[in-house]
C-alpha cells in the first residue's frame, strides 16, 4: 500500500476546514432551531423539539413570515416562467444574424455589470416618473427579470451552440412546419436545460434582497422581512425559519433533478 504524503493530510485537512466554515453555520442554525420553547439565540441548546418550527407558522411581533413567503414564492414562480421564455425565444433569435445583434447581447448582459442597488434605485425612479406605485409584483417583478434573464440567455445561448441543427433539417424534410418542429424537436431536446435553467432563474429570485429593497412597496418579500424582524424577532423562530427555507430549497433542487431525469430519459427513447 503507498504510504500518503505530508501535503496529502495538509490538503484534507485543509478541506476539512473548508467543509466546516461552509457548512458549519448552516448546522448551528438547524440545531438552534430545534429548542424547546425556552430555547435562546445561543448555545447551549435548552431541550430538543420542533416548537420553533410551528412559530414560524404564527404571527410575529412585526410581520408575518408566512406572507412574506408566498410573496417571494409566487414571484419566483413569475420569474421562472418569464426568465425561461424570454430566454428561449432570445435563443431562437440569435441563432441567426441580425443586424444589432452585437449591441442587444451586451446592452442585455449590462445589467449584470450595473450595481443591484443602482438597478433598484433607477427602476425606481422611472416608476415615479410615470406616475406608477412600485410593487413586489410590478417593479419587484422587472427588478428581479434584470438579474435572471441575462444568466438565462446566456444559457441558452450554450445550449443552442451545442445544438444539431440535422433534427430541425430533417424535420422540414418530412414536412413539419417551424412551429411544429419546434414543439416536437427543438423543445424536447432543450427540455432537461430549461429546467436547470427555470431552477437558477427561481433562486435568483427567491433569494434576491438588493434589487428588491427599494421598489417592494408595502410589502415584503421574505429576504426582505428577514432582515427587518432581525431587530425585533429575538428567538429562535427565525432560525427555524432558516431551517424550513433550507428545506424548502432542497425540496425544488430534489424535483428538479427528477425533472431533469425524466425529460433525459425521454431524448433517449
């Protein structure tokens, strides 16, 4: 058996430390979160249950998680959905020269160069100007689509430099229509990176503070009332709240590796 050398426990080691400063907060949140009901923000823990995790459910002093949650989901799910078909149909075009094409790719992948909050504050400033009220769902929604359909496009852009344009040859071939050949051909093939690219687009979204801050409205989403209660939520409550979100991402990273199987099993039939 070859003996291991020094740099070989040095660099375990050092990955050991790794692993831990990355992980290590995420497992103190989960293991505070389940205190029982006179559990604190510090360690040591006092008792084991999941009374936090109901609070979560409940009425806070200032604020609600739970409408604060299905605000951010709900304008994750919008963002998804807008995030892949405009990205698609940006695909579709660019696959082909146009004139301007240059100037649209780089003034589309501006935004990701621009400073979040510059992003916020200008989209706030036009919507004052046309006399609009900012919102979570209208100027939230534009605010979000700046930071996801650029990650997107680029994306797509990969996917459809890798495409055999053959399928799309021999479809015409046979009679099929651009539509159809794109419902049945294209879109099939695509599938399994749209749904990476739906999930990148989702988190995005879902965790986005910065662009959101200034143009949310009156309502927060969750990041956003995250940072707010910070001052006056002082339990353990918000740490099962980190738990269940946790949760919660893992559960849509869960699904979408079903997705992504299913639709790769279907290519291979």
């Amino acid at each position: 058996m070859k003996k291991r050398s020094l740099s070989f426990y040095l660099l375990a080691a050092f990955f050991g430390l790794f692993v831990l400063f990355l992980y290590g907060p995420m497992i103190a949140i989960f293991m505070l979160s389940l205190q029982g009901p006179d559990g604190n923000l510090t360690f040591p823990m006092r008792g084991f249950s999941v009374y936090w995790l109901g609070q979560v459910f409940q009425e806070q002093r200032v604020g609600s998680f739970t409408d604060a949650f299905q605000r951010s989901l709900v304008l994750g799910l919008a963002v998804l959905l807008l995030s892949v078909i405009v990205s698609v149909l940006a695909g579709l075009a660019f696959r082909a020269r146009f004139r301007g094409a240059t100037f649209l790719f780089y003034l589309t992948i501006s935004s990701l160069i621009v400073p979040s909050v510059l992003v916020s504050l200008g989209i706030g400033i036009a919507f004052q100007v046309l006399g609009l009220e900012t919102n979570w769902f209208s100027s939230g929604l534009g605010a979000h689509l700046t930071w996801t359909v650029p990650f997107a496009f680029l994306i797509v852009l990969g996917v459809f430099n890798r495409f055999n344009p053959s399928y799309e040859e021999a479809a015409r071939d046979l009679g099929a229509t651009d539509t159809r050949t794109f419902w049945e051909i294209v879109l099939p093939l695509i599938a399994p990176s749209l749904v990476g690219i739906g999930l990148l687009a989702f988190t995005l979204s879902y965790d986005e503070f910065t662009r959101t801050s200034l143009i949310s409205g009156q309502n927060n989403t969750l990041p956003l009332e995250i940072f707010g209660m910070t001052t006056n939520v002082t339990s353990p409550a918000l740490y099962a709240l980190g738990t269940l979100t946790t949760l919660f991402s893992f559960t849509l990273i869960i699904l979408a590796f079903v997705g992504f199987q299913v639709f790769s099993k279907r290519q291979q039939q």
